[in-house]
C-alpha cells in the first residue's frame, strides 16, 4: 500500500522513533493499521524494544539483590579475623569464595571481548593458595576488582553495538548472552556459599 508520507519522513520514522520510547509502538501500530507507515518499520521497533528488554533483564541479573541477598551485603562489612575461617563442615573460607568469584568473573569477562584469550588451569588458577587472604589490602582489592569486572561486563552488555545472540568468533559456539547469564548463575551460586559461612560463623544478620 502506498503510504501517506515521503520515503525520506518514512525511514526517519522507522530509525530514529525506535530509539523513543515505548508509547510509540502503540502510536506506530495504529499508524501502521491505517498504511500511514510501513509494517516493516514497526517491525523494527518491536525488534528494538524487546532487544533493550532483554538487555535490562541482563543487568538485572548481573546486579543480583532481586531475590536474594547482594555482594555488596554479604561482603561489605566482613569481619578481617574471620575472613580466612573455614567453618566446620564447609570447604571454603570467605577468602577463597571471594577470590574464586573474582577469578571466574574476570576469566569469562577475558573471554567475551579477548581474542587471544587463554584458558586458565582447573583448578589452581580458580583459587587462592591459602584459606586466609594475605592482608586486609589484598581483601579490598579483590572486592574492588570484582566490581570493575562486573561493571565492564555491565557495559558489554548494555553497549547497543554489542550482538548478545552472536557467536563469539574465537569461542565453540558461546555468545555474550550466554557468558553474561554465566557470570550471574556463577556469582549466586557461590554468594550462597558465602551466606552459609557467615551463617555459621554467626556473623549473619
Ligand atoms: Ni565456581
């Protein structure tokens, strides 16, 4: 159906309201319904809109605290004298969740955008040496790493540039959809480990 509009106004409609928010999709269905645009450009919205959705959904995930506790509660006010403590029937200290968490965090942000990424070594590269960390310093600094890397992945995945659904070139069939979703089941999963600690220690609230 011819429409009402010029070619030029038509694609001006079709690139730039996308980015508007998500009122225009119901003007533009009814625009659409009456041939005054194209359906193809309503399309394109529609595509927009559920592709900043998804993105949204993703850095909610990877900021966790929804239906759970956040790192930054679990983490913050961690007792020093406690941080290397195993408690009895738990493999891990804090320390070691806290540095295994960093680790795995920044392997697969490594991956997502490194092309000559390199795989580290199960399970040595994954943990710390020791139960205890060196000092408070090197305590404070895996936490502040923790959260660049998660703020780095954050903005991987908010970057409109960034194809969620493509596969990761040098990867076996990995996209960053996938590796973004990894980051934020790995970190719940050993966030819960840290809550068992803390409830053992009986420094949990
Ligand atoms: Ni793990």
């Amino acid at each position: 159906m011819r429409t009402l509009l010029s070619r030029r106004w038509r694609s001006v409609i079709g690139e730039r309201l996308p980015r508007a928010c998500a009122l225009w999709a119901v003007i533009l269905h009814r625009f659409a319904a009456s041939g005054i645009v194209t359906t193809g450009a309503v399309r394109q919205l529609e595509l927009m809109e559920t592709d900043k959705s998804l993105r949204k959904h993703l850095i909610e995930l990877l900021d966790g605290g929804h239906a759970h506790a956040s790192f930054d509660d679990v983490i913050a006010d961690f007792p020093p004298k406690l941080r290397g403590e195993k408690p009895a029937g738990l493999p891990h200290s804090a320390w070691m969740l806290l540095e295994h968490m960093r680790i795995a965090q920044w392997d697969i942000l490594d991956f997502s955008r490194t092309p000559k990424y390199k795989t580290l070594k199960w399970p040595e590269e994954h943990w710390p040496k020791s139960p205890s960390p060196p000092n408070a310093v090197a305590w404070d600094k895996s936490v502040r790493s923790f959260h660049r890397d998660l703020g780095a992945m954050r903005k991987l995945v908010n970057d409109a540039k960034t194809d969620l659904f493509a596969k990761i070139p040098w990867g076996e069939g990995q996209t960053i959809l996938r590796e973004a979703m990894l980051v934020a089941d790995h970190n719940s999963h050993h966030l819960g480990q840290l809550i068992d600690v803390r409830r053992l220690l009986g420094i949990w609230k």
